[in-house]
C-alpha cells in the first residue's frame, strides 16, 4: 500500500537531490525521510534511489517512477485547492524561487500582503541569483528578471523594468559626466560577472550599441553590491531601476543621460503547463502585478 508521505519524500529527494536537502524541503528529519523512502521501495519492490546523506543517485526504475509519483501529489494538492477554492478561499503549499536581491527589495513586502490576504497558503520562498530550473526544482513558479531557460513552460509579464546609468556626485566630480555613448566608454565601469555582463547595451535610432568601459574596476554578481559600489564613487554602473530608486531619490547616485536609452528587460512570473489551472498561482500572479503597478512604483526616480 504506497502512502502519500512516503511518496511525498521519494518526490522531495528526487527533486532536491540529496535526503538532507529532501528533508529541508519537508521539514522534518532526515531519518524520518530515509524511512519513508525505505518504507516506499519495499511497496514497490524495486530499488529507487542509491542514496547518501550528501546525494543520491536515480536507479531507471526511479526515474520512470518519479513523473506518476510527481502528478499523483500535484493532482491530490490541486484537487484541495480547487475545493478551497469554491468556498472562496485558496490554501496549500505554494513554491517559488525569485533573485535574491529582488526578493529582499520588492517581493518579499508584496507576498507578506498576499500572505495576509491567503493566510491558509503554505508559501516556500527560495531566493538565489543562479538560475533554477522551473520543471526539475519543484517550483510551482519562477520570478524571473530577463529571460527563462526552461522550455515548455507558461510566461506572464508581471512588469517592464527599465535599467538606468549611475554613479555618485563625488565620482561624476573627479571623472566628468559622460554626455554620449562613446565617452561613457572612457569611464570605470562596475558590472555584473556573468557572459557578456561588462558590456552595456543602448538602443539609439533603432539600432542597438554596445559599449564596454575602459576599465572594469568591480565584477560582481550580485546588484545590491554593485549599487553600493557606485554610491561609494568607485564608477558607473548600469542596473534596473528597482535596485537605485532609494539612493537616486536621496541623491545618493545620479542618473546619467547619454542620448540612448539602456536597453530593458522584463519581470516575468513562469510557470509549468501543468500550473495553469492553478488559482494559487492566478491569484499570485494578478497580486504581484496590482503591487507592482503599471509603470512600476520602482522606476519613478524624482528625488
């Protein structure tokens, strides 16, 4: 007889890919989940998982068990839903990821008030700046700045931002205020470490230009550290409008005009097709947009 636990942690595991980190997504011990895996191939017959407490690796029996296992779970919690639901109310687990650094900023207070609206939704938040993969984290959905890998997955905009060229008074003082593309070239630049990352990207009569600064004084990959940099006057940087509100607004760091404007992305909500008929993630989706607003609260930058 399979129990719904037992499933529960072979699913877990698979997904997190290690009992230890099976048992984090759980919350319980890692032993209890061992058991409940142990308990779940003897039911089956069949070996599922060669495991560690630091990893497992997947038998072919396990990898064939693991998509009915997953759909049986995501059936049964969206079969509650859907009842919670027409009595009005939305409840169960909820599992996003979002970049850290948004997260702390801006989606953290918006799902503290829809967690105030749905007190009855159980929410795990993960928040890591490395791309996750929506279809083989366990995520119901994905905050995403700028483009999704997965394939086969459910896009929404949940709003446009818009990135800004700054730097501190006491850097444009001592280095001049670059007026054009082709002097923002000379500056010390502070960009992001990842591909492509020291080059900043404009738009200027429907062309795109590409610019990358003389001097890379800080490679960092993450933009709460990037825009400290640039208050510090160590150079310029280029970063979404969400990060710099607070320090434009304070005139902490100034916005630079070169006559073209920076190139922008999109916030995105994604989510698998099998989340499409989730009121959880409809619901999650139309709040986040209502917070955000439309232009985002974000990209008003009058000090």
């Amino acid at each position: 007889m399979l129990k719904l636990d037992s499933l529960a942690a072979f699913v877990s595991v698979f997904e997190g890919g290690s009992v230890n980190e099976g048992a984090r997504r759980l919350g319980v011990s890692s032993s209890a989940v061992s058991e409940r895996l142990s308990e779940l191939e003897r039911a089956v017959g069949v070996a599922l998982l060669h495991r560690t407490t630091r990893a497992v690796s997947v038998t072919e029996e396990g990898k064939a068990f693991y998509e009915r296992a997953r759909r049986i779970l995501q059936d049964l919690v969206e079969a509650e839903a859907e009842i919670a639901h027409r009595r009005g109310e939305l409840q169960g687990p909820l599992r996003i990821a979002a970049p850290v650094s948004f997260g702390v900023l801006h989606l953290g207070p918006a799902l503290c008030g829809f967690l105030g609206k749905h007190p009855k939704i159980d929410l795990t938040l993960d928040v890591e700046d490395k791309l996750v993969s929506l279809t083989g984290g366990g995520y119901d959905a994905l905050i995403r700045h700028g483009p999704v890998l997965d394939e086969h997955v459910i896009l929404k905009r949940l709003a446009q931002s818009r990135r800004f060229l700054v730097a501190s008074p006491a850097y444009l003082k001592s280095s001049g205020t670059p007026k054009s593309v082709d002097e923002l070239g000379q500056h010390r630049g502070i960009v992001y470490s990842i591909r492509g990352g020291a080059d900043w990207r404009f738009k200027a009569r429907r062309k795109v230009v590409t610019v990358r600064p003389e001097r890379v004084v800080l490679r960092v990959n993450n933009g709460l550290l990037m825009r400290d940099a640039a208050v510090a006057g160590l150079g310029i940087a280029l970063l979404p409008g969400y990060f710099i509100q607070a320090e434009v607004m304070r005139k902490k760091l100034v916005v630079i005009d070169v006559g073209a404007e920076p190139e922008g992305a999109t916030l995105y909500i994604a989510y698998p097709y099998d989340r499409r008929g989730s009121a959880k993630v409809r619901a999650l989706t139309q709040w986040l947009r209502n917070a955000f607003g439309a232009p985002a609260y974000w990209e008003n930058l009058t000090p």
